[in-house]
C-alpha cells in the first residue's frame, strides 16, 4: 500500500481484470490463492485418476479380448466377474490337427508358424462367433470353453455347432492351401472349476476337473472312430430335438470305471 506504483480502485471489475486493488480485500488475497490454488489441484488430481482408471480399463479389456469374445469380455467389464475360482457346468472342446506332426517336418520353421497363425486366426473367429471362450492354444491344438466365466442355457449346442462350423471353416482353409489337413473334436459336459490358475508371478485363467479330461480323450477317440466330431451323451442330452445325432460306440476312456456313450453329429 505505501508503494507509490499502487493503483487504489474501488471498482470490483478494475480489480479483477488489472493490476489495481481494493484496500479492504487486502486480506482476501492470500486465502482467495490458496482456494483457487486447491481448487485447482482437486480438479486435476481427479482428472490424473479418471485418465489413469481409465487406462486400466483399457488395458484390462485388451486382455480379456484375448480369450473371450467381445460379448462376453464386454459383460465381464460391466459386472465385474470375479474370477477368484467358481465351479459351474460348462461345455468343454478340445480340437486337434491330424498328422500335424508329419506335415511339419515337410514345412520350413518360418512355414509351420504361419500356418499356425492364420489357423487359429480363423478358428478363434469361429469361437468367438459362437460365444465361446479360449482357454489355451496346446500346439496345433485349441482348448475352448462355453459356459465360463458366465454360463448359459445353450452351451452344449454352441459348442456343438462351433465344432461344426470349425470343421466348416477348415475345408475353406484346405480348398485355399496346398497342404490339406484333418481336424478332430471332442466334447464333454459337466462341472469344471474355472478361474485364475497358478503362481503369484504368472496366472492364467482356466478350468479344471474330470469333464476338462474326458473332452481331451474324447477327442483322441475320433482318430479311432474315423470321426471329424464326438461328444458325450451329457452333450447329446443337451441339444434341440431339431440337431440329429448318431450314436457311435460305448467306450471306456482312461479313468472311467463305466463305459461312455459317444455321438456324432448326423
């Protein structure tokens, strides 16, 4: 105030937009800083955190993006599934490369994995068309789940009619290639244990239990059956009248004490 440069105004606007003040706000500056200045940092720590919440979405949706299809990945985002470890009934398929082996040892490195890729490119379009999701990728082989992490009533027929699509989507592959190839198919129904599976360093979500293993030896069975797809009869007992099926054989796979009723698409 005794500085001589001072510009005195009693005009609130003059105030607001020079460098004149008004004496009795002199005490008003300090506190009215310190407000703005709180609001201020309020605004963009809540701003830092929407950004960075928002990024751990984004990153969390490009995981799940790589095993579920955009419908369930989009409902698991907006319920927040847990997946902490639940036992649920689900549909379990196992598909495997016939003679993929032989057919490797013909191929280049560089050839091998380019096949693999634009397969399972392909084949994971077709399970995520049909709702399914992928557990993992065992070599040439593909293990999917319908059913996990949501269940729904119709699991056993969309896995049923992704098997059939996949086999579909293989003689389009072949009639393109130079190098045709077989597919076989196995499926089983029945309770699993699904969710995040293995160390503190390095997790995976996946489901366990005895249906996980009869789906896999399932799948071995149709190399024996001559069969592109085999289920169960907890699958067969599970589709629409209007999907006929054919049974195939009662067999005794590995680790069962009664036989198991396998079928096929008709």
């Amino acid at each position: 105030m005794r500085d001589p440069r001072t510009v005195i105004t009693s005009d609130f606007v003059q105030n607001a937009f020079s460098a004149a003040i008004i004496p009795g706000y002199v005490n008003f500056y300090p506190f009215g800083s310190l407000l703005i200045g709180g609001l201020l940092a309020w605004i963009t720590h809540s701003y830092r955190k929407s950004i960075y919440q928002a990024a751990q979405l984004e990153v969390a949706s490009t995981e799940l993006g790589r095993y579920f299809s955009p419908s369930v990945r989009d409902t698991i985002v907006s319920q927040q599934v847990s997946f902490g470890g639940v036992r649920v009934e689900a549909a379990v398929l196992f598909s495997d490369i016939r003679g993929f082996t032989s057919m490797s040892e013909k191929l280049t490195a560089e050839e091998t994995v380019a096949f693999l890729r634009a397969y399972h490119e392909r084949m994971v379009e077709v399970i995520y068309r049909n709702g399914g999701t992928v557990d993992k990728f065992i070599g040439d082989g593909i293990m999917v789940t319908f059913g996990t992490p949501q269940p729904r009533s119709d699991d056993a027929e969309r896995a049923v009619r992704c098997a059939i699509e996949m086999l579909a989507t293989l003689d389009a592959m072949n009639a393109q290639g130079k190098t045709p190839v077989a597919m076989g198919i196995g499926i089983d129904f029945g309770h699993v244990i699904a969710g995040n599976i293995g160390s503190a360093s390095r997790l995976e979500y996946t489901v366990i239990g005895d249906t996980v293993n009869t789906a896999s030896r399932i799948e071995s069975a149709t190399k024996e059956y001559g069969k592109s797809i085999l289920f169960s009869e907890a699958v067969r007992s599970r589709l629409p009248a209007h999907m006929h099926t054919v049974e195939v054989a009662e067999v005794h796979l590995r680790g069962k004490a009664i036989g198991t009723k396998l079928y096929s698409v008709s």
